[in-house]
C-alpha cells in the first residue's frame, strides 16, 4: 500500500534472469578460455565471455531502462550507461511502433523521437531492453504521457 499522494511508477527493463544467464554464461565461456589449450580457441572463448559478461554488466547498469513517472506533468525517465535523463511531455515528439527484419523475421521496436537539449534525439527499444512487447509499452505511453503517435508495423 503506497502512502496518499505517492505516485506509481511505470518501469521496463531487461529481465533479471536473461541478465543472469548471460553473466553465468560468460563465466562458462571464460573458465573455457583458461582450460582450452589451442591460442585461436583461448581468444574466440575469451572475446565471447568478455562480449557476454559486458552485456550483462550494460543490462544490470541501466535498470530500469525506461520508465514513467505519471501526474499532472508526467515525466519520461531513460536510463543508460551516462546516467538519468528525464523528458518532459513537450520535449516528446512523436513515438512510434516500427517493424525491423531481424533473422529473418519483423521485430517491433519502439521509437521515441525527443527534443535533447536543443536537438532532436532518436530512442529505440527492443524487447531485449523492455522485457515486453515494445507495443505495449507504446499503448501504456500513449495513455500515461497523452502522446500523439502512429504505429508503423
């Protein structure tokens, strides 16, 4: 039960557990990297656990990804490796579902073009960095911030 006045906070990131295994699995591949005795295999092991363990390290450094802190003036939180940044409802300027082929298949991704400063700044999220559908993230923002946006799967 949250206190009077006290605002819910809308939040998506990357799950834990795929954090997790991607950690675990670059130990795997490191320790492989020290027991293997051949050099091409050292450094391919090697580069696949450090790519592995940097992944889950820029995972568990930007949790939570994106979120919304909702009220009168509802704001827009990124979070990435430089720190916090907060938008406010003028500052978005258009948000947007897009289908990209990846492997073979469409993903959707959520765009989200903001006024950064001066300048305009494009923001794109996969599934990988919301742990959900990117639609329905774009739906949950387009009722929480009042957004004015198209969905161009």
């Amino acid at each position: 039960m949250q206190p009077e006045g006290a605002e819910t906070r809308l939040a998506w990131t990357t799950p834990l557990p795929a954090l997790i295994a991607a950690a675990g699995g670059g130990v795997v591949l490191a320790v492989g990297a020290v027991l293997i005795a051949d050099a091409p295999g050292k450094i391919l092991l090697g580069l696949a656990a450090v790519t592995l363990l940097g992944l889950a390290a820029l995972g568990l450094r930007q949790r939570p990804r994106l979120s919304v802190i909702p009220g009168e003036s509802p704001l827009l939180v990124l979070r990435t490796l430089t720190g916090v940044t907060e938008y406010t409802r003028d500052q978005i300027l258009r948000a947007r579902v897009v289908g990209y082929r990846r492997l073979g298949r469409k993903s959707p991704m959520l765009e989200i073009d903001v006024d950064h400063l001066g300048s305009e700044r494009l923001l794109i999220f996969g599934r990988w960095d919301l742990g959900t559908n990117p639609e329905d993230v774009y739906d949950t923002l387009r009722t929480q911030l009042r957004l004015r946006g198209e969905s161009a799967h």
